[in-house]
C-alpha cells in the first residue's frame, strides 16, 4: 500500500514519526535525539509521540534495552502496525499503563524484579550496571488456550532477554497436580515467602554450571 511522506502536515504527529523512522531511519539504525526534535521542531513532546508506537507493536530500543546504545540514541529494531492506514491508529484498551497503575504493580511485586529479583538501582552482580525497574507485558497462556497479557516489574536486562517469552501457565498447573504431596508443601512454602533458600550444593551445581570445561575435570577430580 502507498505510504504518505513523513512531511504531510495533514497527518498526526504520531502518523509522522513512524513514517520518519521509516522513510528516513530504517530498521536496524541509529537515531538520536537531536535528529527527532530537528524533524519535528514543532513539537515539544515528539519524544512521547514516538514512545506511543510502542502501543501498536513498533520496537524502538534505548540505552536501556541495548547498553551499546549511548544516553541520547536509539535504535529502530522493528516496524508495528502501520499507524498511518485508516483505522490503524486507534490505541488498544489498556495498552498505556498510568502512572497510577505502574505505582500500583510496583507496590503489588515488591519494587523487585519479578525474573531475578533484582532491586532497583541495584548493581548486577560482576558488573558496574545498575538495573532499572519498569512494567513489562507478559503474554500467559491460560487453562482454557486462550493468550492474555498481564503486568509484570522487570529490571532492564530481563525485560530485554524475556521479550519473546509466553508464560504457560496452563503447563504450570498441570505439572503441579502431578507432584507428590511434600513437595507441593514445599514449594506452597516458597510461595508463600516469596523465596527460596538453597542448599551449599545447590549454590556449587549453579557455580560449577559458569566453569568452562577443563575447570569442570578439577571439580570432578576433586569430588572422586
């Protein structure tokens, strides 16, 4: 289908910027935030026109998804929905999360990272990083087969590598009814605190999983 130019003024702006990152970005490049503001001088807010296309499925990374990105660029990873086609541009129910609600999510998981646990502006273990929090949007698959997206805190880094997950929840349950019953008094425990203590040789198995092969033999030889 034909595109209008970026530069019609009879679009929205919103319609503009995706045409721009289209037209005169590319997916997979660079951009920074000093050639946004310069295409579209007239408007003081474009940074959050171009966060709105995130509502419709276009990807566009910032120093937080991609550390090789610097503070003042981004990068185009993906094209969405074509927002400048009639009836395209209408934002889905739900799809923007206030800042009441981030507050409330927050609160509900503990200001923590729901994958690692993580605190905010805590520094990842081995590094200099210090994580941030934000709302992520996790598709589950419910009992039923139907797919619905729920609200989750993630840091930084797990909302990047968790981007194409689906949580089953239907295989959760399932595999639930089919554990002994200590060890569905056990991890109800878990639940319950919201943690789980592990053993000395649980915490060695996860350390001897990091080494490479010939420091894996010096474990063996060690254990015979």
């Amino acid at each position: 289908m034909f595109s209008p130019s970026w530069q019609d003024d009879r679009l929205g702006t919103m319609k503009r910027v995706a045409l721009w990152l289209v037209q005169e970005i590319g997916v997979g490049e660079v951009f920074t935030k000093t050639q946004l503001r310069e295409a579209f001088p007239e408007t003081s807010q474009i940074d959050r026109r171009m966060r709105d296309l995130r509502d419709f499925d276009w990807r566009i990374d910032t120093n937080r998804e991609d550390p090789s990105l610097g503070s003042h660029e981004q990068r185009f990873v993906s094209r969405g929905i074509s927002v400048w086609e009639p009836g395209k541009s209408t934002r889905k129910t739900g799809a923007t999360v206030t800042a009441a609600e981030r507050h409330a999510i927050m609160m509900r998981d503990g200001h923590k990272c729901r994958s690692c646990g993580i605190g905010p502006g805590e520094m990842y273990t081995g590094t200099v990083i210090a994580s941030q929090l934000d709302v992520a949007r996790r598709p589950v698959k419910m009992p039923g087969g139907e797919t619905v997206v729920q609200l989750v805190i993630e840091c930084n880094r797990c909302r990047v590598g968790n981007r194409e997950l689906i949580a089953d929840l239907d295989n959760v349950l399932s595999r639930i009814g089919d554990l002994p019953t200590y060890e569905k008094q056990m991890l109800a425990s878990w639940i319950e605190r919201d943690s789980r203590n592990f053993s000395e040789a649980e915490e060695l198995w996860a350390a001897y999983r990091t080494l490479p092969s010939d420091a894996r033999d010096k474990v063996r030889e060690a254990l015979a």
